[in-house]
C-alpha cells in the first residue's frame, strides 16, 4: 500500500509538472498564427505551413526523445528537453522583442517546438512503466487533468497579455519552463533500474521505423495522425476562422481554448473511468463521433456561444480520445520498448498537427471564401474515418489489449499500482 501511495503521488505531480509545461505553452504560443499574419504580414497558407513545418520537427524529437529514454532513462530526457527548450523560447522572445528578421524568428520557432516535443512520450513511458494495463486508461487522464488546467489558464492569461506585448508573453512562457525543470529534479526519482537493464542496448534509431512492422502499431500511428489532424484545428483553424472572417478579438479566441482546458479538468477523471468499462475501440469511436459534431458544426456558427458549443463538443471527444490512443499503444508494447513505442505515437501525433495545421491554413485561404462552412465539414469526415478505424482495431487485439477484462476492478484499486 505504501509502495501504491507513493506511485500516486508521483503521478499527480508528474500532472502539475505537464500542467505547468502547458500553461507556458498556452502563454503565447497559440497566438504565434495571428502575430505570423497581423505582424509579420504572412498569409493564412503561409502561416499554417510554418506552424505546420515546425511540428515535423517536433516528429522528429518526439522518436528521439522516446529511444534515448529506453536507454539513458526516463528523468534525464525529460530534464535535458526542457532545458534546452527553455534556451530556444528566450531566444524567440528577444527576436519579437527587437523585431528581428522573420528568418531569426522561425529559426528560434522551429528550435523551441524541436525541443519542446522530447517530454511527452517520455513522460508517457514513464506512467506505462509503473502502471498495470487495466489502470492505464484513468492514469493517462489523470494527466490530462494536469495538462487541461494549464490549457486553460495559459491561454487565457495569454490572450490579454498578447494585446500589450508579445515578447513579454514569450518570456513568461520561458520562465514557466524554468521552473518546471527544477520541480522535475525533486518529483521523478532516478530510474537507475532501466538504466541498468540497457546497459547493452545502443540508441537504434533506424529500428525506429522498424517497429511499424507491428502492423497494430502501424494501424493505431495512422488512425492517432488522422484525429490529431482534426484535433488541430483548435489551434491554427479555429483562429483563422473566428480573427480572419468573424473579426472576432484575440483574447475571444484565448477563451474558447480556456473552454477546452475546462471541460477536460471537469470531465476527464469520470470520463476516464466510464471509459474504462468499456472496449478501447469503442470509447475511441465515441470520441471521433463527438469530434466531428463539435468541430463540423463551428464553420453554422458567428457568435462566441455557439462556437463555444462547437468546442465543448470536441473537448469531450478529445478526453476520450487523448488517454484511450496512448493506452492501446502501451497496452501492445513491451518493457523492453516502450518509449519506442509511445515515441512513434508521438510522431504521428505530431505529423498529424502538421498536416492539421497546414490543412487548417489551407481551407481557410481556399476553401472558406467561397463557403464559410465547407472546412469544418471536411474536418468532422476525417474525425468519422478516424473513429471507424479505431473501432475496427478490435479484431487486431486481445480483449485485454482492448482494454475488455474478465472481472471488474475492485474499487479499492483503481488507483496506479507498482508492477
């Protein structure tokens, strides 16, 4: 009990440590489209292709990040990501501080968001590490309740902060980063066991791409790039939308992420544990249905409230979604490659908010013009093909895998447990 206790407690703070991390984030970084086209004078396209190219690179950190793990452990990776992010961010404040050229600017960008993307799969690893597969569901939610309250702060400090000074926001996210390192240094402990363990495993990094010959990873990758594709648009459509063609002010926008954050910090924990009665592959299929009505109905929309309708509906999906993807892709890994495989989800994760936000800039400069709607009709199908994939995993998993087990958790421990 005193050994479950402990694990607990870790895990909450490891959720204040991803809420901190977000709330950074939700400081200034969503509204870095709008200064990219209000300041910099790019279009919607060109603005969605540069946020679009930077989660490439964030692609390429999140596999990187989730290999080196596996070797040099999980609290050495997470520390040395975020320090080096926390260089790149003071480095994009000072070139918005002193206007410098766009080419200094998407450099520091581009460093920041590499960086940036090294934490969470480790961090994910870390949980499936220490958690048994029929907990995994409602410990992910538990960090998504940590994530959610930064989302919905950060943004909403941010959206009135971004009216006065950008670069005042990029420090503060900075800082918010800073801190964050030092709480890891005191919560994670030394993980000297894995360490030991892979004294003669070598980083392979071309073994990275090997692994999608588990056609179940390969599925799941390509299902997690479809969803996170329409789970984009919060970010970079959802601004083009509301600033560029309902003249709608920054900090309306920094509300309705604060919508999103919200719901997750109500919902998350009960969502998490309904989910947990159900298969995977259904709960996932619930959650692509609410994707696509929440998001396929914001393109009907012109006023603040029934967009934030839109986005509840979709922030609900998204409770479900987030945890059940990360679950079924510990649930099929083993001990030995664990941060390989949550590395790979990240990847298509991050593929996906690249191809979400090009695609996001893309419909807004070509296709909303000649119908305001037709963007987020085409987002909801993508949710619905994203949905009926992640139901059909069910013939490609063990009930267990599929999160279906033959007796019910007691009450008394549905709590993360040590192996």
């Amino acid at each position: 009990m005193a050994r479950t206790n402990y694990t607990r407690r870790i895990l909450i703070w490891l959720s204040v440590t991803n809420g901190l991390l977000l709330f950074g984030y939700g400081l200034s970084l969503p509204f870095f489209t709008v200064y990219l086209i209000g300041q910099k004078g790019l279009s919607a396209a060109m603005a969605g292709l540069v946020i679009g190219l930077s989660a490439l690179s964030r692609s390429v950190a999140s596999a990187i990040g989730g290999e080196l793990s596996d070797v040099l452990g999980r609290k050495c990776v997470m520390q040395w990501g975020i320090a080096l992010e926390v260089i790149a961010m003071f480095a994009m404040a000072i070139c918005i501080k002193y206007q410098a050229e766009t080419g200094w600017l998407l450099l520091a960008y581009f460093f920041t968001t590499f960086w940036g993307a090294i934490f969470r799969p480790v961090s994910n690893a870390w949980i499936t590490d220490h958690t048994r597969a029929k907990q995994r569901v409602q410990a992910f939610g538990i960090i998504r309740i940590g994530l959610n309250v930064g989302w919905a702060l950060g943004p909403a400090v941010g959206g009135f902060l971004v009216r006065y000074s950008y670069s005042d926001a990029f420090y503060l996210t900075a800082l918010s980063y800073c801190l964050t390192v030092l709480f890891l240094q005191y919560i994670i402990p030394q993980d000297h066991a894995r360490r030991t363990q892979s004294v003669s495993r070598r980083p392979h990094f071309v073994a990275l791409l090997a692994s999608l010959k588990d056609s179940r990873l390969a599925k799941i990758c390509f299902y997690v790039f479809l969803i996170t594709l329409v789970n984009a648009q919060l970010v970079v459509g959802l601004s083009i939308h509301c600033h560029t063609y309902l003249g709608m002010p920054e900090y309306y926008i920094g509300w309705f992420f604060t919508i999103n954050g919200l719901a997750t910090i109500l919902l998350q924990y009960p969502a998490s544990k309904w989910i947990s009665r159900l298969r995977l592959s259904t709960g996932m299929l619930i959650g692509c249905i609410l994707y696509a009505i929440g998001f396929g109905s914001v393109g009907f929309f012109s006023t603040f409230l029934l967009i934030g309708c839109g986005v509840f509906l979709s922030s609900v999906g998204e409770l479900i979604v987030n945890p059940g993807e990360q679950t079924m892709a510990s649930n099929i890994a083993t001990s030995q490659n664990r941060g390989r495989y949550l590395g790979m989800i990240m990847v298509f994760y991050n593929m996906g908010s690249s191809a979400g936000f090009f695609t996001a800039g893309w419909l807004g400069q070509y296709v909303a013009p000649h119908y305001l709607p037709g963007p987020w009709l085409i987002i909801g199908a993508v949710a619905l093909l994203a949905g009926w994939g992640f139901w059909r995993m069910r013939y490609d998993l063990t009930d267990e895998q599929d999160g279906k087990f033959t007796a019910p958790v007691p009450v008394k421990k549905d709590t993360v447990t040590l192996h």
